[in-house]
C-alpha cells in the first residue's frame, strides 16, 4: 500500500468548497511525522500551500491562508485539508506529502488529486 492516498478531489462553483482527505500510513512511527498540502497548476511549479507539524501546528501560503485549513486526525491517521471560497485559480492537482519532522524534505508523496474550480 502507498503510504500517502489522496481523496476528495472533484469539480465545484467559484465560492464553493472542498475537503480532501489523506490516508497517511505505512510509517515506523507515525507521531514523528509532518505532512503538507502541496499543489501544481498549470504551467507553474509545485508549490506548498499548507504544512502541518507533529504539535498540529498549520502554516498556509499567502494565496489560501484565511480560506484553507490544514489538520490532522492522529487516530485514523488522516491529514485534511479543507478548501473554502474556492476560486478558479485554485485549480490544479492536490498532493499531500510526508517527511520527518526536524528535516526539510518531504520524502513520501501521493498519487495527486485534481480540483477543478469553473467561474
């Protein structure tokens, strides 16, 4: 099984909203582990819009802080990010990502989920 799974992606309205889910396991242990949001649109690069630390603690790029939450759900092993007022610049494809706490790299990746925001 991969150890990062991706859901929740879809098609929704300007202003709408979206949860996506990911299932976060396959880790020696999984309470040393920060995870991100990450996401690539169309002729850009990947860019990291939310991280989450061991202590729950969020940051969010400039472009979704105050519309998109990142948090984790330790016993079912889920990290989510839930996505409000949506804009079309939002689309792109989802990935979440692990890595150590204490290091910068992120090492483990999903298989990416596409959200596509219309006007």
């Amino acid at each position: 099984q991969a150890p990062l799974v991706e859901s929740g992606g879809g098609s929704v309205q300007a202003g709408g909203s979206l949860r996506l889910s990911c299932l976060a396991s396959g880790y020696p242990s999984k309470w040393n582990y920060c995870h991100g949001w990450f996401r690539q649109r169309q002729g850009y690069g990947r860019e990291e819009v939310a991280g989450i630390d061991n202590a729950q603690r969020p940051t969010y790029a400039n472009s979704v802080r105050g519309r998109f939450t990142i948090s984790k759900d330790y016993p079912k092993n889920i990290v989510y990010l839930q996505m409000n007022n949506i804009n079309p610049e939002d689309t792109a494809v989802y990935y979440c990502a692990a890595r150590r706490c204490g290091e910068t790299t992120y090492n483990w990746w999903g298989q990416g989920t596409q959200v596509t925001v219309s006007p």
